[in-house]
C-alpha cells in the first residue's frame, strides 16, 4: 500500500519502565474506580452524592493518570522512540510453570486508556442527570465504577489472563446494568441472554487461551522477547499443524476471535445487543456503544501479531479472512435490520452492530490502526447519539417509539444540533465529520484487499443503509409536527453539555486521521508523520472519496425523499412497508436470527432441561426416597425390638426377679419356729461336714 | 451299763417323751418335772452328788414351778381347738431326727476311743465352795449379776401395765 | 459299748426329743419346755464327760454344770416373763399366730 512505502522506517522500540515512571502507576488506572465501587458497595445507606462524587472522582483521577500516560507515549514518538512499557510480576507457580501478569504502555493501550476514561467520564457526568428520579441511583453508580475500572484493566493488560479476567467482569457489569431495572421481566430476560450469549464466545476464547498457553508456555504478550505474540513465540506456534489445514496459530486466533464475536455482536452472536438496549440509556451509551463492545475489537488490535502470523506481506492469513468476511457480512445484515426498526435506541443498537462489522473488517484488510481509527471516531459519535437518544427520551417522558415523537427540532434545539452532528458523522458525511475519514480508511483498505473485492461491495452498500437509516430516523424524531402525547422539553445542562463536548470531538477527532496528516496511523505503527498534501496523490484515493461521498448523498437523499416530507401516523405502515411489505415484515422481525435460536438451541436446551428434571425426580429422588423408605423400615424395626425385645426382656427380666423376691420372702415368716428348724438344719449340715473331715 | 442306768434312763427318755406329747399343757409341765427327777438321778449314778442335788433344788423346785405358774397365767390349760402340734410338725420332726442322727452317729464312731473312766474324781462340796470363791468367783458375780437382772427383767416383762405404756 | 457312750446316747436322745417339742408343739410354753430339756441334755453331756474323761482338773466339769443350771434358770424365768407378756397383748400363746415378723 502506498500509504505504508511513504512511511519511514519504522521507530527503534523500548521496552524498558522506568526509572520510576508513568508505567509503574498504570495499574491505578483500573483500580480506583474499582475501590470507588468497592466502598460505594459497603455504605449501608445510599448517598447519592456520595456515590456520584467517588465513581466520577475516581475516573477523573484515572483519565488525569490516562492523559500523562498518553503523553509519555507521544513525547516518546515524538523522539522517535516507540514505546511499549511493560511491567510483569508472577501471580502464581505451581511446578515448573509460571501464571504471569502484567501491564503494558503502548501507543494502543495509551490511546483507548484516553479514550475509555474520557467518554466514561462525559457518560457518568451525564447520568447524574439522566439517572437523578431513580431510587437506585447509588447502585447505579457503583456498577458504572466497576464496569470503568474492569474495562481499563482490559485495555492495560499484558497478559491474556488478565485481559480475561477483566473481559468477565466487564461482561458481569454488562449483566448487572442491562438488568438494572431487575424488576422489568423483559430486562432480566435482556441481561441473561447477554451473558449467556456472550459465553458462548467465551468458552471458545478460553480454549485458546488454554492452546496458546499449553503451546507457548507463557500468556504473556510481552515479555522482552519472550511473550506469546512475540517473533520467537510466533514462530513456534507457526510450526504446529491444526486441524484443516490450520496452523496452532491460525486456530488460535480463530478462537480468540471467537470471543471477540460475542462481545462484539457479530453474527452469529449479535442477538444480545438489541435486547441490551433495555438498560438505562448511560448504559447503552457507554458499555454498548463506546468501549465494551469495542472491547472484542481492542482484543483482536491486542493479539494482532498472532491473527496476522505466518501471513506474506500485503497478503493476509486465514484467521484475518476469516474476521473479514464476517465483519462485512455484519455490517451489511445489520444496516438491512436497522431500516425497519421502530425504536429510537434499537435503531442505534443494530447501527452499532453494522459498525462494529466495519472495524472488524478494517482490521482484517488493513490492520491495526485502521480499525482502531474507526473505533475511537465511533465511540464518541455513537456515545453522543445514544445520548442524545436519552436526552430525547427523557424529554418525551420516556416515550421511545420514533412514530411517537416528531418536530422536537423546535422543542430541543441543542439536543436536536448535537444529535446531528452524530448523525452525520456516522453516516461518514464528506470532510468535515470524523466518521468520514474513518470509514474511509476501511473502504480504502477494503479496496485493496487481495483476497477478494466483494467486501468492499458490501460495506459500500452498508455505508448507503446508514445513511439512509439515520436519515429516517432523524426525520421521524425531529421534523414534522409532534405526534406524541404530552409536549416535549429540553434536557438540564447536565446532559447537553456532554453532549456538546462529544460533538466537537465528533468533528475534530476527523483531524488526526486524514491523508494529509495521517498521524493516528504513524502513532500506532511507529512511523513518523508529516503533514503534507502528497497524501492524496494516492492512485484511486480521490476516486474513493469522491465515490464515498456519492453513495452518502445517495443514502440521505433517498432516506429524505421517502421520510421528509409528512411522516404517517403512528398507526398507519411505513412508507417503506407500503411499497415492499414482505421485505419489510423479515426486516422489521430481525431476519428470524433469534425464532431460529429458539427453534434450534435453546428448544434443544429444553428438552434436555426435561430429561434431567425427570431424571432427578424420578430416578435419583425416587433412589432417595427409597433410601428414606428404607431407613424408615429400619428404624419400625428397632422401634420393635427396642419395645418387645430389650423392654420386654428387660420388664420380664424385672417381673421374674420380683416373682423370684417374692418366693424368697416367704422364708421370712414371722414364726419363730421356722427359724429354729433353719437353726438346726444349718447346724446338722456343719456338724457333718465337721465330723466328715475329720473322719481322715 | 448296769441296770440301774438303763431304768433311769428309760425314766428319762419317757418323761421328756411325755414332756412333749402330752396334750394337756400341765400335764406336760409334770412330766417335765419327771424328766427332770430323772435326770437328776442320772446324775447322782454318776458321782456328781452336787449337780444331782443343785438339779433337783433349782430345776424341780423353781423352773418347773414356774412353768407350771406360767402355764396357770396364759390360760395354756385349755385345749387348743387348732391341735397342739404345728401344721409343718413333720419338717420339725424331720430336722429333730437329723440331729440325733448326727449326734448318734458322732458318738458311735467315737465309742471306740472313750475311756473308760474308772477312776472317779473326789469333789467335795468344801472343794466347790473354795472353788467358787477363789477360782471361779468372776463367774460367780456375773452369774449373781445376771440372776439379778433376770429377776428384776422378769418382773418388768410379766408386770401389768398401769395406764398405758410404761 | 462304754458307759459314756450310753450317757452320751441318752443325751443326745433327750437333746433332740426336746428339740423336736420345740419345732413342733405350738403352745410357746411348750417350746419353753423343749429348750428346758434340751439344756439338761447338755448338762448330762457335760457331767458324762465330767465322770468318765480324763482329769487334769479335777473341778472343771461340774463347775460348769453348776453354772449352766444356773443361767437356765435365769433364762427360764425371763422367757416365761415373756410368754406371760406376749399373751397379755395377743391373748393366745399360739405360735402359728404369732406372725407379724413376717418378711
């Protein structure tokens, strides 16, 4: 690719922390809004001021730490040094082997370390507001501190084990937030299908884990030349032949990718994203939109030397095909379902779905920086919409249906400004919008893809859906006249103005990662970068553009013509449904993924669930019972020896003496000649026995 | 064995026979006194002049008396209707006839080794009177002693009783 | 057989015709009787062996006769003491009766 032959020669790298630097306090970064939770866990009474002061203190101390991270790494970029930081420490040893953690400073880990706390910190600031009419606010707060805390603790990870440990907590706090509203049976149905699904993934992540242990002897990534992703590591793995025609490291991958599937709603796996939008809309914002969901693509980024292992350059390797094809087909199946969605946030939901397949088939044609670009731009635009989401639904009284709602462009200006600012950035509008240049940047890669070109194809189409979709949606919730109930009201400042902050960074964030600057790609790779025009000299770049930008106008237009004018009734069909109402109707019930599941899985499930119910009450409670009946007979037969034959014995025993007593006592007669008689007898007896012996 | 001892001792054995046979409880106690006369006799065939007259002065004189009086006070002359002997008279038979089987039978296995005995001890009445006081004087008190009580105890026992328990 | 065998015979002829009016008759005067023959049976066994064993003391045998004549006559007197008071409460002299010893 021509953008890589303009780069210079990659940087010298260090691994070296210290002396005592920013790298050895890194692991504050995780652990204070872990504490902050901890002690929000233990207070008896909730404060709400209490709890909001310490989850957001403790984030803000964790993004100043954050910022001085981050500017260790550029003033070291800036040297022309690449930095990767890391500190590892033993956690247990059993035998030979050694289980390693540790942390890692990198230009990766720096910039979604930013990242995280900066949007998690606008979030909690929001959800004050947001959030200030529920009873459980404290709750609230305390697992928004435990979801921050466990996701930097992915980010800073060194060790695959550690980054497990923090993926589970951050999948637990998933759980804990989707079901917030526990009482909701459609929450608690939302939040065990997240978790159960995202298992799934999980039990295939872990298997690598366990192969890339078992195969490497170490989990860590780095590890001065000795980590599990590192050259001489690779090239043991590279040598391991796996099943069909894999190599350990393309399986490996496989499996961790796997993983990141769930997490990152990618089909097959994506049928818990949706139904996650039942939790508070914070929540949405920050685990579903921003930064745990990215998680799947930050580990994919993370092991990126594993995935791309073995592969020729400007080639690609099976595990990265593999991510490709199914990145794309995500965006693409995602973007269709969004277009006959009715719900503001299931739209967004299944957009971020779309997106996430966008980043994962960045990362599979064009590497790390590509897809991580889009996920950072994403982030905070996805962050600002569902926000702004909320500030709508909060403003409408809790109203989510967008046929509801209508002509709010009046009634909240800000929020109906900020929220198009997002909008537009996620539709990639040409130039001025972040999201622009970071689709770009994947369509560019898509391009150039050697394998195949029908992903390219396909993620133009996607970028048609959205701009289409969002365009319905925003004509549907802010134009034309309100067709909701009671009037709507603009959201407190509290909400807006982290609103306003997003939207500048939706715009300026679009700074870094242009051709004529292309500095978030030198930043990640270890280039220098310079600014300068020749960027766009790229054969076929201005083409792309140009092209992009029709297929954007394309998308708004179309979506403008069949929505902008009038919308119809809540009650009457969409105009879409109108004109093809059985695409529609398969479109609006989510392509039948989750009617599959039920018919298949979870029906499976079922019927296992029966034979082990009738399993334990029949066989084994009919065993126990039958013991029980046993011990019962047993103890009717002591019962009866204890009454007939001890007692029995023991009272006839006691009869007879007394029988025997009685007999004895008749010696005593009270006559006096009885006695004499006895007298005499004993003393004929004695005087025999005496004269007898004598006798001799 | 002359004749004489076998005449008393037949007297002897008959009225200790009658002593215990006879119905009529006071001709019980006379027979006694015959066995007891006897008996003294027996004594006397025996060159123990002494015991022979001690015998005949305190037995005969006192004990049959007194059993006499004995008899004249509990109303013992009327016959009982129940019969004089026990209802178990046979087992008392029995345990008599078992001890006069041991005795006879420890005599006559001795008979062999009895001496004969033919010189008679001379015991004058002068020699039981020194005796008495230099020899056997303790016993000679206690016995005084005992005759005491016994006197002074049977005139508790047998005296009536003046308004109520004494 | 010798003369002291006979004595001996008779005694213990007496001896026991005496206890057996002891055991059997039911009048208590008459067990009184009983022992009354009994210990002059004894006094006869003693006299016997007085007259015909041997002499180391010449006084031995007849002191003791004199004194067991003695406290038989003491004895007699109480016991017939007794009879009489035992009568004057249970006015019989029954000893079929006599029963409230009984175990």
């Amino acid at each position: 690719m021509l953008m890589q032959e303009m780069a210079s020669v990659p940087f010298q790298p260090t691994t070296h922390c210290g002396p005592p630097g920013i790298c050895d306090y890194l692991w504050l970064i995780p652990v204070l809004p872990i504490v902050a939770a901890g002690v929000t866990a233990l207070f008896k009474k909730a404060t709400r001021k209490g709890s909001a002061t310490l989850a957001i203190g403790s984030l803000s101390i964790s993004l100043l730490l954050s910022l001085i991270a981050f500017g260790h790494v550029v003033a070291g970029w800036a040297h022309g040094v690449a930095v990767r930081e890391v500190v590892n420490f033993t956690w247990l040893q059993f035998g030979l082997a050694n289980v390693d953690l540790g942390w890692v400073l990198d230009p990766l880990s720096a910039v979604m370390l930013v990242m995280v706390s900066f949007v998690g910190l606008l979030i909690f600031i929001y959800s004050i507001g947001y959030m200030e009419r529920d009873e459980n606010f404290t709750r609230f707060f305390c697992f928004l501190s435990l979801f921050a805390g466990a996701m930097l603790g992915v980010v800073i990870a060194n060790s695959l084990l550690l980054l497990f440990m923090g993926w589970e907590l951050v999948g637990l706090t998933s759980y804990l937030l989707i079901g917030f509203w526990y009482q909701r049976p459609a929450a608690a149905a939302a939040a065990k299908k997240a978790f159960i699904t995202t298992r799934v993934g999980d039990v295939f992540f872990l298997l690598g884990i366990v192969w890339l242990f078992a195969q490497t002897g170490t989990l860590l990534f780095y590890n001065h030349g000795a980590g599990s992703i590192e050259p001489l590591a690779l090239a043991r793995l590279l040598t391991q032949p796996a099943a069909w025609g894999l190599t350990a490291a393309g399986a490996i991958g496989l499996l961790i990718f796997a993983g990141a599937a769930g997490k990152s709603g990618q089909f097959p796996l994506h049928v818990w994203l949706p139904d996650a939008m039942e939790g508070p809309t914070p929540v949405s914002a920050l685990i579903h939109a921003a930064t745990m969901v990215a998680a799947g693509v930050y580990l994919i980024a993370r092991v990126y030397p594993l995935m791309a292992a073995g592969g020729l350059t400007g080639g690609t390797t099976t595990a990265l095909t593999v991510v490709t094809w199914v990145g794309a087909f995500t965006a693409v199946f995602a973007a269709l379902i969004a277009v006959a969605q009715n719900d503001i946030k299931r739209i967004l939901a299944y957009s971020t779905v779309s997106q996430l397949g966008y980043m994962m088939a960045g990362l599979g044609m064009g590497g790390v920086a590509v897809g991580m670009f889009h996920l950072i731009t994403h982030a905070f635009f996805k962050a600002l919409l569902f926000m702004g989401a909320g500030s709508v639904i909060h403003g409408c009284h809790d109203e989510q249906d967008v046929r509801r709602m209508g002509g709010l462009k009046a009634d909240m200006p800000l929020t109906f400004i900020t929220y198009s600012i997002g909008m537009l950035a996620l539709c990639g509008f040409p130039l001025l919008f972040s999201g622009f240049w970071s689709k770009d940047g994947i369509l560019e890669a898509a391009r150039h893809w050697s394998v195949a070109r029908a992903p390219f194809y396909m993620l133009v189409f996607g970028a048609l859906l959205t701009a289409f979709y969002m365009t319905r949606q925003v004509a549907y919730v802010f134009f034309d006249h309100w067709r909701g109930g009671k009037p709507a009201h603009e959201s407190p400042a509290v909400m807006t103005v982290p609103l306003a902050i997003l939207a500048f960074f939706a715009i300026a964030l679009g700074a870094i990662g242009t051709p004529a600057w292309p500095w978030f790609r030198a930043f990640l790779d270890g280039h220098a970068a310079g600014f300068g025009w020749n960027g766009f000299r790229e054969p076929g770049l201005m083409a792309l553009m140009g092209a992009s930008t029709v297929v954007v106008f394309l998308g708004l237009g179309l979506g403008w013509r069949l929505y902008g004018g009038d919308a119809p009734a809540p009650e009457e069909p969409d105009v879409l449904e109108g004109a093809v109402p059985l695409v529609w109707g398969w479109l609006r019930d989510r392509l039948y993924v989750d009617e599959l599941y039920g018919v298949t899985v979870i029906a499976f499930y079922h019927g296992w669930a029966r034979v082990s119910d009738w399993l334990d009450r029949r066989i084994w409670g009919g065993l126990v019972a039958g013991v029980a009946w046993t011990f019962g007979l047993w103890a009717q037969l002591n019962r009866f020896l204890d009454t007939n034959v001890v007692d029995g014995s023991f009272d006839k025993g006691c009869d007879e003496l007394g029988v025997g007593g009685g007999l004895l006592a008749r010696v005593q007669s009270g006559r006096v000649q009885t006695y004499l008689r006895l007298l005499a007898l004993a003393v004929v007896v004695l005087a025999a026995i005496l004269i007898w012996s004598s006798r001799a | 064995m002359n004749f004489v001892f076998y005449v008393l001792a037949a007297l002897t054995v008959v009225g200790s026979l009658a002593a215990v046979l006879l119905k009529n409880t006071v001709h019980c106690a006379l027979a006694l006194t015959v066995a007891f006369a006897g008996l003294a006799l027996l004594f006397l065939d025996l060159d123990a002049q002494f015991a022979g007259f001690a015998q005949i002065l305190v037995y005969i004189g006192a004990v049959a008396i007194l059993v006499v009086f004995a008899i004249l006070l509990t109303k013992g002359s009327e016959t009982p209707k129940d019969g004089v002997f026990s209802k178990t008279w046979l087992a008392g038979l029995f345990v008599a006839a078992a001890v006069f089987a041991v005795l006879g039978w420890a005599v006559l296995q001795t008979a062999p080794m009895l001496s004969k005995g033919a010189t008679v001890p001379t015991v004058t009445v002068q020699d039981i009177g020194i005796a008495l006081i230099g020899r056997y004087v303790l016993p000679l008190e206690i016995v005084a002693v005992l005759l005491t009580a016994a006197l002074i105890g049977a005139v508790i026992v047998a005296m009536h009783d003046k308004e109520g328990a004494k | 057989m010798t003369p002291l065998a006979g004595f001996l015979l008779v005694a213990a002829l007496v001896f026991s015709i005496g206890l057996a009016g002891a055991l059997t008759r039911r009048n208590a005067i008459l067990v009184l009787i009983g022992i009354e023959l009994m210990l002059n049976a004894a006094n006869l066994n003693l006299i016997a062996f007085w007259r015909y064993g041997p002499h180391p003391e010449a006084l031995t045998g007849m002191m003791f006769a004199i004194f067991s004549i003695a406290v038989a006559a003491a004895e007699a007197a109480v016991g017939l003491g007794l009879v009489i008071s035992i009568h004057r409460h249970a006015h019989t002299t029954d000893l079929d009766q006599m029963n409230r010893m009984k175990g």
